[in-house]
C-alpha cells in the first residue's frame, strides 16, 4: 500500500512523478503484488477530483471516499468509479467506520449533487 501518493512525490522531487509512480506499480504487478494506492483532496467539499497528478490510468479499480452534508451532519459517502474489465454498481452510498467495523448503507438515491459535498434531495424519487 502506498498511503499517500502525496507522500510518495516527496522522494521523486525533480524526476516525473507519474512516470516514477508508473514504473513502480508495473514492476509490482509483474511481481504479482496487489497494489493499493491511496491519495487525498485538499477540500472536503467542493469539486471532485480524482487524482491530484492524473495517474487514474493506473489503476484497474478506483473506488472513492467523500465527505458529505446532509442536514448539518457531516457523513461519508462511498462509490466505484472504475473497475476495468467488468461491470460495476454506479450507485453512491454511504459508509459508516465505527468500532464495528465498516457498514455500507443503501444507495443514496434521493440524493443529488453528492459528488460536490452538499447534496440536495430529489422530491421526485422516494426511497
């Protein structure tokens, strides 16, 4: 697990990160090793950004994280937004990390705008 790539950039100052970053995860994968690479925002809200250095084409899946609020409580939403060579759910869901675990919820379909961290509800769709 390479937790952050942010972190990572900090060893390759002054050589292409991508191409460095590139390289690893290939000599990884010819290596059998699964590879998990963890990156973060600098928002919590605000416009959805996958990577900050576009190496999204690295990975086979992505599966994203997000803050959100939903009447004043800050919650967490999850999602799949790559899974190369197969199908995937395209809904959004929220997450809860407590001393129990992790627990996924139902999708948040009554929900609009998760992506931008205020969501709104849709009247027109009940749960």
């Amino acid at each position: 697990m390479l937790d952050s790539v942010s972190g990572y950039s900090l060893t390759v100052q002054g050589e292409n990160m991508a191409a460095q970053l590139h390289a690893l995860c290939k000599y990884l994968q010819n290596m059998g090793v699964a590879t998990l690479l963890a990156t973060e925002t600098n928002s919590i809200v605000g416009d959805f950004v996958v990577t900050d250095v576009g190496f999204s084409y690295l990975g086979d899946n992505i599966i994203f994280l997000r803050y959100i609020e939903i009447e004043g409580q800050l919650r967490k939403a999850i999602g799949v937004l790559k899974k190369r060579l197969s199908d995937f759910e395209k809904n959004l869901r929220e997450f809860e990390i407590s001393k129990y675990g992790i627990k996924v919820g139902k999708p948040l379909s009554n929900l609009r705008g998760i992506l931008t961290g205020t969501p709104t509800f849709d009247e027109s769709h009940k749960v």
